[in-house]
C-alpha cells in the first residue's frame, strides 16, 4: 500500500490529491512492499534553488526525484523517497508543448517515480526502456504518448 504525504509550498492551482494518488499507484505498482512517498508542490524560486543545490543548474526544472537512501535494517519504514514539482514549469510546458495539462501532471508524476524506482535515462538504452514504461502507463490512463513530436523529455 502506498502513504502519500503531499506538501503544498506553492499557491498554484495544482492536480488534487486523489489524481497524485492514482498516478503514483500505477507507476509503482511493479513495488510489492508498502512505500512512502513525498510530493512536494513548490513555486519557481524554490524549485531553482533546488536545481541549483542539487544538480548544479541555475533553473528551475519540472520534477526533482530523491530516492530514499536509507541502508538496510537501519529504519524500519518502507520510505521510497520524494519528489519536488514545480507547478509553474509544469503549466508553462504543457502550454508550450500543446499538452493537456492533466496528461502533463500524470507524465512527470510517473517520469518521477520511475526514477524513484532506479529507472534513468542517461545513456539511450535506459531512456528507452523508461519512456516506453512511461508509454504504456499514460496509455493506461487514456493519456497520449508524452514524447511524440519531438518534445524535449523531462528535464532530470
């Protein structure tokens, strides 16, 4: 079962919780043990300064991934880890990308969880197996494939 604790830094209309639920349901359901995971909504000056402490970028991006580095037996809780989205960037690619807004939510939400799961995509390989993951999820959903048309993939 999954715990979903949703911190909203952000005063940005922004998917419910139920939606974020759904999404992350589905991305990790290949988990078989209970997971928690954080989801924290921020604004543009909270996701640059994250971007930059973290991946040394001076923007901000759409979806940040911290995956849980807890060593085994240390803590006895199913802490997967946490993601940050900054709600500005998300609507502004969706419009810039000609995207439904909600099919967005759900592509970066899922995009975030895969990386909280160890998918990647740096080398063309793994990006191929995690975008097809991707595919097939949103396909789940209703939602069309994020990458068709060349749109530039999540920026993490």
């Amino acid at each position: 079962m999954l715990e979903l604790d949703m911190q909203l830094a952000c005063s940005d209309p922004a998917p419910n919780q139920d939606e974020f639920y759904r999404w992350c349901t589905l991305a990790l359901r290949e988990r078989q043990a209970d997971s928690e995971l954080t989801i924290r909504l921020v604004d543009e000056a909270e996701g640059r300064e994250l971007n930059h402490t973290y991946r040394h970028k001076d923007y901000p991006t759409n979806v940040l991934s911290f995956p849980a580095d807890i060593p085994e037996g240390l803590l006895d809780i199913p802490l997967l880890g946490d993601l940050v989205i900054c709600v500005p960037v998300v609507q502004r690619e969706a419009i810039e990308q000609g995207k439904a807004l909600e099919a967005h939510w759900a592509h970066l939400v899922i995009h975030g969880c895969l990386h909280l799961l160890g998918y990647d995509h740096l080398e063309d390989a793994e990006a191929e197996v995690m975008e097809h993951l991707e595919r097939q999820l949103l396909a789940e959903l209703g939602y069309p494939d994020p990458y068709a048309g060349d749109e530039a993939p999540a920026d993490h």
